[in-house]
C-alpha cells in the first residue's frame, strides 16, 4: 500500500501546464510507463513539425508528446477527448511527412487508454 502511494507521488510530478485533463492523466501515464522502464523519457509539446505550407507561410504541427522508448525509438503521441476530422489530418500529413517515426492518437474511452497508430 505505501508502495503504490509512492508511485501516486511520483506520478503527480508532471509539469501544470497542460491544456486539458486528458492530456495531465496521460502525462501521468507516461510517468508510470517511465518508473516502470517501458520507456526512456518523454517530453510535453517540446517539438515542431513542418506538414506543408509555403516558404513564407509554412504549416506546423506540435504533437502534445514526444516519447522515447527504452530503446530509442521516438513516438508521437496526440491526445484528444473527442478527435475532430482536422486534427486527424495534421496527424496523417505529419506521419506522412515523417515515416521515420511513429504517431500515434489516443482517447480514452470508459477509463482505459485507446491507440490508434499512423
């Protein structure tokens, strides 16, 4: 029991910042994926995408996490509430951009984490 309310305290650590509920409930998912050593590090909107545009007006997608596996490998990860067409087709025009990586779009539906890989 003290076990798990140690892991509660480390969990709730994440930076403030974030523009919803659903993506502070993820961040402390990635916590205990990181305590656990399923992954490496992650990152909070740490990063820019080009997706299109012109040189004088290019197109930029910030996905909401950067995720390191443990081993090595960079994710993508867009959390939504509810996915809107437009958000799905940044996320399509950046995993097309960028096939090196993998995006990945997550809900969550009735309490549990849903992932939809591009």
């Amino acid at each position: 029991m003290a076990e798990e309310a140690e892991v509660k305290a480390l969990a709730s650590v994440a930076p403030a910042n974030y523009k919803n509920d659903t993506e502070r409930d993820y961040a402390e998912h990635l916590v205990l994926l990181r305590i656990a050593g399923a992954i490496y590090a992650w990152a909070y909107t740490s990063i820019r995408l080009r997706i299109g545009g012109k040189k004088g007006s290019p197109i930029f997608y910030t996905p909401d996490f950067m995720v390191i596996l443990s081993d090595g490998q960079v994710e993508f990860h867009e959390v939504k509430g509810f996915w809107r067409e437009a958000a799905r087709v940044r996320i399509q025009a950046a995993a097309e951009r960028y096939p090196f990586f993998k995006f990945v779009a997550i809900s969550r539906v009735k309490g549990a984490w849903q992932f939809e890989e591009f």
